[in-house]
C-alpha cells in the first residue's frame, strides 16, 4: 500500500488537508511581514542614532545643555535617567562619553544633555569649545538601568546628586510635573563648586508636596572633610 494511501486512512487528516486548502484560498499570507516585528523593536531600540545639535544654552559658567534633534527619522522613547552614548572623533581617536538625558520622556521631539567642564577634560573640552548649532553627532540609542518607572517605583523620592550628576534627576523630575504624576518627591542636589543654587540649570515647577534643595559644595583641602548646607528650599502650595 503506498504511503499516501496509507495517511488518507488516518481519522481527521482528510479534514487537515481541507482546511490548508481553504487556508492558501482566503486566509492571510504573512510572507510580506517577515521581519516586521524586527523592524519595530529596531526603531524603538536602535544600536546607532544621527543627531544634530539644535541649540547650546549655558547652564553655568562651567557647563552647557546641547538640545540634540533627530538629523533623520525620529527619536525613539526613553525612561527619565537613562543616557545616550555620544560619539566623537579627535584627533584620530573615536571615543565616546555616556550621558544622561536631561530632558523629559514626554518631549520626543529632542534629547538635551548638560556637559560641565572637567580639569584635562578630552571630550568635554571639545564640546564645550568648539561645537556649534548645525553640527552632528552619532550616538547609542537610549540605555541604562537607572530609571524612574512610576508604575513600581513608590511616591516618596529622594534623589542626591553632585555637579553634573543632577542631569537624570531633571529628567525624572520633570516627568512628574510633565505629567502631574501624584508623588511625594523630595530632591537634594549636593552641586559641585560653580553649580550652586544660583547657578543650576532651572528646575521645574515643583508639585504638590515636592521640595527641592540645592546645596553649593565646597571641595575640601586635603584632610579635611567636604562641607556643604542647603541654601533653599521650594514646597508645593
């Protein structure tokens, strides 16, 4: 008995064989799709963004915020406190520095990071000296693991940062404001010498029940401990 025969004789399968046929008449052909899926988690998560630098405010005397726009496509999403790793070529050396995204997830429109000149600083140095608005950069699409999720994250923050440090906290706290997420969030900035409470990039409007209090830091002599005080605080009405 040939093999064919011997299959037509097995309960169901001529039934099989009817469905595959109506099947390839009127069901879907998903042969156009492959790679679909790949596509959206490349965009979401890309290994490589071209960005162009749209605007340079300075922060401090020591530090500038570069707002950095999409120079094609689109900027894909983030989480308040992650970074993008900026890449730069000097002098024959490709290298790159991590920073953390300052702005808010809400705006998709542009990532803004803050720089803040370093002593021999190589990628810093050139940043702050000799970029301009128009030119562009590649980077790593948004990472890290240090972020504000509000949805398992608890509503009594407490954030501590010192000089540049601050920059993934502006981000998370502008997302609570952005967004009028209802948390307790208290943030102490202990600023590195320069970046004190009249010198720090402009904080958002704090919520309801949020205090903010920057602390100007003073690096100690050898032997001696750091000192710092909190010079102003601000509560939600």
């Amino acid at each position: 008995m040939a093999l064919k025969d011997v299959m037509h004789d097995i309960e169901g399968y001529d039934a099989v064989l009817t469905e595959i046929e109506v099947a390839r008449r009127y069901g879907t052909d998903y042969t156009a799709q492959q790679g679909k899926l790949k596509r959206i988690i490349d965009s979401l998560h890309p290994k490589a963004l071209s960005l162009k630098v749209s605007e340079i405010s300075e922060a401090t005397p020591s530090a500038k915020v570069f707002r950095l726009v999409a120079a094609g496509g689109y900027l894909p999403p983030f989480q308040a406190g992650q970074y993008i790793n900026l890449c730069v070529e000097l002098g024959g050396v490709r290298t790159s520095r991590p920073y953390s995204i300052a702005s808010p997830p809400s705006q998709s429109a542009y990532y803004e990071i803050a720089v803040r000149a370093v002593p021999d600083g190589f990628v810093s140095d050139y940043l702050l000296k000799n970029v301009a608005v128009g030119d562009e950069f590649v980077s790593s699409g948004p990472a890290g693991n240090f972020y504000y999720n509000p949805l398992f994250h608890g509503d009594d923050l407490v954030f501590l940062a010192g000089g540049s440090g601050i920059t993934p906290f502006m981000s998370m706290i502008r997302e609570t404001t952005d967004r009028g997420l209802p948390v307790a969030s208290t943030s102490s900035t202990a600023a590195a010498r320069r970046m004190t409470s009249s010198t720090t990039p402009s904080w958002p409007s704090a919520p309801h029940g949020t205090r903010i209090s920057p602390i100007p830091w003073s690096y100690p002599s050898p032997g001696r401990a750091a000192r710092g005080r909190p010079v102003s605080s601000m509560r939600g009405s």
